[in-house]
C-alpha cells in the first residue's frame, strides 16, 4: 500500500471515530439533561441527614462526569498525533504544527488584547 493510500485510510478512520465521538456526547448530551432533572428534584439539603452526605452525592456524580470527559480527552489526544503524522509535513521542526496550533491546543489568536 502507497503511502498516499495510508494516509488517506488514517484520515477516513479518524473522521469514521469522529462521527462516533459525535454520537456518544449526543448520547451523553441527552443523559446529562436527565441527570439534570433528577438531580434538581432529589440532590436538596431535605434529602440528606448532613452537608456532607449532600456534598458526596453531588461529588460522585461530578466524578463520573469528569471521567468520561478525560477519557474523550485522551481518545481526541491520540487522533491529534495520528494527523500530525499525516499532515506535518516538515511542520515539527517550528513547534507549531497545523498552522499555529500547539501540543496544548488551539492558538485562538492574541491573548494579550
């Protein structure tokens, strides 16, 4: 298989998990509404015996969804370094790749305004 070919089966896997990635925060979107509403009704001082058995409520909860929020994160690392190999081409050398944006993330212009 060419080279060419490689890369493009790369780009069309990434953009295949992309759509996926799109459907499950769709998915998650739907559920964090639900979660939203069951909360509101049932995570109220009434409901405990002490703030911090409220507080452990609302902190197990808050884990979950930081969880799944870094393991999106590192899926979203890992496809960054599969395009940086397909589209940094000669761009490593300068740091920046894809135009102005870093390892860290998005260049989003001049933050010193």
């Amino acid at each position: 298989m060419s080279r060419e070919k490689a890369f493009l089966q790369m780009l069309e896997s990434t953009a295949t998990i992309q759509w996926n990635i799109a459907m499950i925060l769709e998915a998650k979107a739907v559920e964090a509404e639900k979660v939203k509403q069951w909360t509101q009704h049932h995570i109220h001082a009434r409901s405990f015996d002490s703030h911090e058995e409220q507080l452990r409520g609302s902190l197990s909860i808050h884990e979950v969804i930081v969880e799944m929020v870094e393991g999106l994160t590192k899926l979203e690392n890992g496809l960054y370094s599969n395009l940086k190999a397909v589209l940094g081409s000669g761009e490593e050398e300068s740091g920046e790749g894809f135009g102005g944006m870093s390892g860290d993330g998005f260049d989003f212009g001049d933050d010193s305004k």
